[in-house]
C-alpha cells in the first residue's frame, strides 16, 4: 500500500491542485525554451491519475501530474510530472523513471502506439543542498564503449534550499506557497513565514487571501506545533494589518473546510484498510465517517482556540466526548456566530458533550 502522505506532501499537493498556479510555476521555474513549448492556458491543463499498481502489490503514488498541448498544436500532448521531495533521496531517478514507465504503459494499454513525451519536475525544499543524480543513466555504471547505450531519462531540479534565491517569480499564491515551502526548515520560521503571508496583501480581497491563508496556518500548526492557532492568528494579522478580522474571520470559515476535507482523505485511506476485512463498501462508509470525525474534532478545535485563546482547550476533552457526525456539523456551523466561550460551552452540553 502507499505510503501516507507527510505535512510537506499534504501542503504541497494542495498548491499544486490548481491549474492557475501550476501553468504561473510552468511559465517561471521551467527552463524558457521549455516553457514556451508549452500552452499554458490553464483552462487546457487536465490533471492525471496519480496513483499505480506495482508488480509487488504496492501502490505508488505520484505527487501531482498534469496533461499540457503542445504550443505549436501538436497531437501529442506533454505530461507533466511534480514531484515534491522535503529531504535528500539518492534514488529519486529510478522513483521518477517508474511514474513515466506506468504512464507509458497505461498509453500502451490503450492501443496508442506514440507516447507522449514526459516533462519530470522535481521541487526539493530541504535544510542540505540537493546533491542526487538528475539523470537516472548517471546511476549506472557504464563503461565507455557502452556510452551509447546508457538509459537517458533526466528530471528538471527546482531547489528552494536555505541557500536558494527566493522565489519570486508567478502568481501571488504560487510565491507565497513555495516561500513557506522553503522556510519549512528555517531556524527562523515564524519570520520568513509572516514574510512569506504579507505577500499575500497583493491578492487585495478578503476573500482570495483567506483561502490562501487557511492552508499555509494548518501546514505551519502542523510543522512547528509549539506555534498555537492564537500565534499563527497573531502572526497572520500582523503580516495582513490592513486587513485585520475581516480576513481571519474568512480564513476561520475556509479552515473548517480544510480541516473537513483532510478528514476525508484520511477517512478514504482508513475505508480501504477496513475494506479488506469486512467488504469494500462497508469498510469504505467505515473509513469516511472516521475521517469526518476527525477532520471536524481539529477543525473545531483548531477554531476553538482562534477564537477564544486558551481557555478554550478546557472545553476539547467534552468537545472529544461527542460522536455524532449530525452534532459535530452543527456545532461547525455554530461557532462563527458565538459571542462567549460561555456560550458555545452550552452549545456542547446541549449536543451531549
């Protein structure tokens, strides 16, 4: 089975979900000759499947991969493969040459007898410089009169190291997302991280930086725990002072939506494990009410604390005490429009907890 996604995956995975922000990454971090080969409209982009069967039973999942047209119209449209590493893997080449070997065969399964070229991006952000071969041919050791016969299948490296230029380059969202990506491993993150959410300020409506916003504070909870949802909140709104509630009020709302939809992931993943056992169809409804669950007890609490600073943490243990999926959502839709954390304790009394 595939391994389960880190917090770099999960942040990553989410930036690179949007067609806007992958064609704005195309357009400044591939090489010019390439990206001008490419159309990048991103109303053209289609996503590709991402996950594969390996001859050992084991699932491997790519990061993201989209299908872009060619500029000059050809027929045979470019795959582009992202691939997001947060540490150093000397082998990255041979995972690489696998996601292109499954996408080739899935074209051959389908009577195509041209493949389409492949285009593989690695994004590294770690604390050591990116030092692994970006040529799976360098891997092997071939002797010079074999030279013409090594295997070339070479990986583009976009490497937002410590050491690395900023990046600077693309949409706002782009900037702000790979800058948080690249402070991940900061001795100073809460300040390249208010750095990398002021950027946001150019997105000018509420609106836009909240759903920006949301997931870069769940990925910074997440990653440095000691910062609490009330530092983040803090941090955000010193970053955004022209702003002020007005956003964190809209990021309060998208938050308890991310939350859900982390809750769901999980709970599709926990559905097919539970699915082996007891039938896939039970064993799914299991996993995705587990999910729910959980996505929405950290999505409250995480509000919770927003809210009403510490104190609030007295109220989790009741908070934990309430199952019913019914009651959680209530409680979600709630909590905006409580005035006390006295208030919302009797909202949860009043729903068993």
């Amino acid at each position: 089975m595939a391994r389960r996604p880190s917090i770099h995956d999960r942040f990553f995975k989410q930036l690179f979900a949007r067609p806007a922000l992958v064609a704005g990454f195309c357009a400044h971090y591939l090489p010019s000759d390439v990206a001008a080969g490419l159309s990048l409209d991103p109303e053209g982009l289609a996503t590709l499947p991402t996950e594969f069967g390996g001859q050992d039973g084991a699932a491997r999942r790519a990061d993201a991969a989209y299908r872009i047209p060619q500029a000059d119209g050809s027929p045979l449209p470019i795959y582009l493969l992202l691939e997001h590493k947060s540490r150093p893997e000397l082998l990255a080449s041979t995972q690489i040459a696998r996601y292109c070997m499954a996408y080739w065969e899935q074209q051959l399964a389908q009577g195509q007898r041209r493949l389409s070229p492949i285009l593989p991006v690695l994004l590294y952000h770690g604390a050591r410089p990116w030092r692994a071969a970006q040529d799976l041919g360098d891997l092997v050791a071939t002797p010079p009169f074999l030279d013409a016969f090594r295997p070339r299948l070479r990986y583009h490296l976009v490497s937002l190291g410590p050491g690395d230029p900023e990046p600077r380059q693309g949409p706002v969202s782009l900037q702000a997302g790979l800058a948080v990506l690249q402070a991940a491993f900061s001795s100073d993150f809460a300040t390249a991280l208010r750095s990398a959410i002021a950027r946001l300020t150019a997105l000018r409506r509420p609106e836009l930086i909240a759903q920006d916003l949301a997931p870069i504070l769940i990925y910074a909870n997440q990653l440095r725990p000691e910062l609490s949802a009330k530092h983040l909140a803090a941090l955000a709104q010193e970053a955004l002072p022209q702003w002020g509630e007005t956003v964190m009020d809209k990021t309060f709302e998208s938050l308890i939506q991310q939350g859900r939809k982390v809750g769901l992931l999980e709970g599709w993943q926990e559905g097919l494990q539970e699915g082996r056992q007891v039938g896939l169809q039970e064993g799914r409804q299991v996993g995705l009410n587990e999910g729910l669950m959980e996505g929405l007890h950290d999505a409250l609490a995480l509000g919770i604390e927003l809210r009403f600073g510490p104190a609030g943490q007295d109220l989790l243990p009741r908070l934990q005490r309430i199952t019913d999926l019914a009651a959680l959502r209530r409680l979600r839709q709630a909590l905006p429009g409580v005035g006390s954390l006295a208030e919302f304790g009797r909202l949860l009394a009043r729903e068993g907890g």
